[in-house]
C-alpha cells in the first residue's frame, strides 16, 4: 500500500473519493471534480503517482492518492480509512474491470477477481464509509454501473451480471436513504473512448470498434446528475439506444443482441 500527496486531516471543502481513478472514466470524474472545486483522494491499483501529478493542484484544491489492491479485504479497509481521515463525503465507486470470452473458456481467478473488483469491494467499501456519511447528514455516493447490466450479455456474462448487481444495489441504497441527506446515483455509461476495450482483449469486437464518445464527457454528466441527486444517468448515444432496447426486447432477444455486440467483427 502507497499514499501520495498531503497528509492533511478533514478539509474545509468537501473531499471527494475516487477509485479506479488512474485512468478511463475514474480519472476523468477526478479532473472534474477538482475543475469544480473538489479535494479528491484517487485510488487505485497502479499509476496512482502519474494520477496525482496529472491532475496536479490548482486554486488551493488537493490531490491525494492511495494504491491499494480493492479486490483484498486489506485495501478496501485501508481506502475507508483514508476516506475517514479526509473527510470524504463524495463517494465514486468506480474501480471495475472486464473478462471477455466464453466463460467455459475464461480463467476463472479473473473471474472471480472480476466479482470481488466490480461488486466484492463496493459492498465492502460503502458499508465502511456510509454510516459516516449518514451521521453528517449529508453526502453523495455515485456507482459506476453500465449499459451492458441492463441485458444479458454472451461473452461477456460475469461484467453484464456484476453490472446489473451495481444498478440493483445502487437504486436499493437511494430508496433506504431518502430523507438522510445522503443521495445515491447509478451511472450507466454506454461504450465510451478508454483504455477499457483494450484491457479486457475487445478491440476487434463489435463493441470495441464502435466510435465512443470520451471520458471527459461520461464525466461531466455524471457529475451533473450527481449534484442534483439524480437516481440514474445514461451516457452515449450507443448506451441510450441499449438502455431503450433493454425495455422493450424479449429477454431472449436482448441476450441474442448483446451475444453479437459483443461477438468478433469480420
């Protein structure tokens, strides 16, 4: 475990955490909250330092980093604990990973590293850091699910179900918290321009060779819905045409859609 930047204790403005904030849409949300005025605590299983130097520091608002692995119980405890210090009361849970291919096929250690990534330390790491938010009286907490939760997904089944598990989770939360002051929001980006596609061997799919709109933009939106206390956002127009084909196809037509999506492109 590494932490960089400032050991300072609870700031004066508010502390926003980001996992999975070295690159992709985590990197992109931390620049923006600190464009918006945010301290920001990146954390994150490698190029946590390149992070912290990219976003830098400007007006007075600080960058801290903290490499920890969040698929161990040790890392997620070590970033709540972090987050308490800080005085975090903005929540991105955001760390995620895929695995493509037929899951006959597929390693399982990357699978089940896939779980305890995607939705292992997210259970983990709300349930540390949420009783703190909810004795404040005020927060905000944004999970990171996806367009490709709202179908089944061939190929690409343990990342389609975890991300349905985010979706699920995250609208359960709002419900039980409505009137503590601590919002939750579900963000489902639609295939966007990161090194993600790259990362899970998806580049001559379908999906990985479809024109994406950037991080910048997923982030900008989220942060939007986030501060109204939106329930949900959809980002893309890829992911809006998912998220309306996901409520009206068949279920058996939605699995077939997505089998091919997700399928190689001749």
């Amino acid at each position: 475990m590494r932490s960089r930047g400032p050991a300072a204790g609870p700031a004066d403005r508010d502390v926003a955490l980001v996992t999975g904030a070295s690159s992709g849409i985590g990197l992109a949300i931390a620049r923006e909250l600190v464009e918006r005025g945010h301290d920001v605590l990146v954390v994150a299983d490698r190029e946590v330092d390149d992070a912290v130097r990219h976003l830098g520091s400007r007006d007075g608002v600080r960058v801290t980093g903290l490499e920890v692995d969040l698929t161990t119980p040790s890392g997620v405890e070590a970033a709540a604990a972090r987050a308490r210090s800080l005085g975090v009361r903005t929540v991105v849970l955001n760390a995620g990973v895929g695995v493509h291919g037929p899951f006959f096929r597929t390693p399982l250690e990357a699978e089940l590293g896939l779980v305890d990534l995607n939705v292992r330390s997210v259970v983990h790491l709300t349930h540390l850091l949420l009783p703190e938010l909810l004795a404040q009286g005020d927060g905000r907490l944004l999970v990171t699910s996806s367009v490709a939760g709202t179908m089944p997904a061939p190929l690409f089944s343990t990342y389609a179900a975890s991300k349905a598990f985010l979706r699920s989770f995250a609208w359960s939360l709002r419900g039980e918290l409505t009137g503590t002051g601590v919002t939750v929001t579900a963000l489902l980006p639609g295939p966007t321009r990161t090194p993600f596609f790259a990362e899970a061997g998806m580049r001559r799919t379908r999906v990985g060779r479809l024109p994406k709109p950037g991080a910048a933009m997923v982030a900008r939106k989220a942060l939007d819905a986030l501060e109204a206390g939106r329930p949900e956002v959809t980002t893309g127009s890829a992911g809006t045409t998912m998220l309306l084909a996901s409520r009206v196809l068949p279920q058996r037509a939605r699995s077939a859609f997505h089998g091919w999506f997700y399928g190689p492109r001749a």
